[in-house]
C-alpha cells in the first residue's frame, strides 16, 4: 500500500510592472481563489528590476510518480506509516528522515532540528 501525498502546480509569469505584491510571500486562504500562495522573487533579494516574476502556487493531486509536497496526516495513512516504521524497526539497519521520509509537516526550523535529533540518536553526536 502507499502513503498518500499532497502535490502542488507552479505557475510562473514575467510582470510589466515594478512591483506586484510588495511582499515575498502572500497566502490566499479564500475558497474562490485558486491559489495558495503568490511569491514574488526579487523581494527575496530587493532587486529594482522594472519588471517582476511571479509564482503561483495551486494545489494538485499526487499520484504515485509526481512530486511528492505534503504528507496527509489522516488515519489511513498515519496508521499505515506507523505499521512501516515497525516494518524498519524489526529490519534494523533502517532509519527515515526528513520531511517525507518522516511523514510529517515540518518547516525548515522543525526539519533542522529533527535532523540533529536524527544524528544525536543514531550517531551520538550532539549538536547545539
Ligand atoms: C511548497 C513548499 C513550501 C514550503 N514553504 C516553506 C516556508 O515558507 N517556510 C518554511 O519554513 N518551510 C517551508 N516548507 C518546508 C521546508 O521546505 C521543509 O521543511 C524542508 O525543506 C524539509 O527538508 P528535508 O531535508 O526534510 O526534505 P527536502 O528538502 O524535501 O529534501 C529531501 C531530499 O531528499 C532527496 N530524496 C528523496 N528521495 C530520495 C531517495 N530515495 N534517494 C536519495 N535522495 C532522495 C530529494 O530529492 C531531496 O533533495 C515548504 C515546503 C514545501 C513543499
């Protein structure tokens, strides 16, 4: 059986204007609106650039052979990647990390420390 996924679709365009959004990031949580999340690059970086290049980000299904973005942390799949990370432990030699290979939504803060955590258990190695 496979763990399920929640996959995304890019969409990128190249803007007449010197500013879009004036932001990096600006999430859209309303149900009429497609996307997710517009990013707007050069506020990364604070380019001056008289045009802009936008993303947006839509949601997409996942299939097996897709990029892979979001675990979906339901019961079918929490219960079935509890009975793979028994499967590892009974094989030994097995460890999952990371973002999917742990199954859970982390950000990069989260990521960063479960990684330590990972290295602290497996290699005794202490990272402050
Ligand atoms: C669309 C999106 C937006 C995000 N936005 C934010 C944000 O705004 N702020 C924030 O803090 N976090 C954000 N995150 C979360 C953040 O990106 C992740 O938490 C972080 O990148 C996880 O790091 P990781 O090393 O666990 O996994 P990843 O960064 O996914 O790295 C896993 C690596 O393993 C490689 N890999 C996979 N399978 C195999 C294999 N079988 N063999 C060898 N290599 C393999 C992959 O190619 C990849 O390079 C976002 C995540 C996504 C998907």
């Amino acid at each position: 059986m496979t763990l399920e996924y929640r996959s995304l679709r890019f969409e990128t365009e190249v803007l007449p204007e010197e500013n879009h959004q004036g932001n990096a990031v600006v999430n859209y949580t309303e149900a009429d609106i497609p996307y997710t999340r517009i990013i707007e690059h050069k506020h990364f970086e604070f380019g001056d650039q008289p045009s802009t290049v936008v993303t947006r980000e839509y949601p997409a299904n996942w299939a097996p052979g897709g990029e892979p973005y979001y675990p979906i942390n339901d019961e079918r799949n929490s219960s079935l990647y509890a009975q793979y990370e028994q499967m590892a432990q009974s094989e030994g030699k097995v460890v999952f990390a990371g973002r999917l290979g742990g199954y859970k939504y982390y950000d990069m803060d989260k990521a960063l420390d479960a990684a330590f955590d990972l290295v602290e258990r497996e290699l005794g190695v202490a990272i402050d």
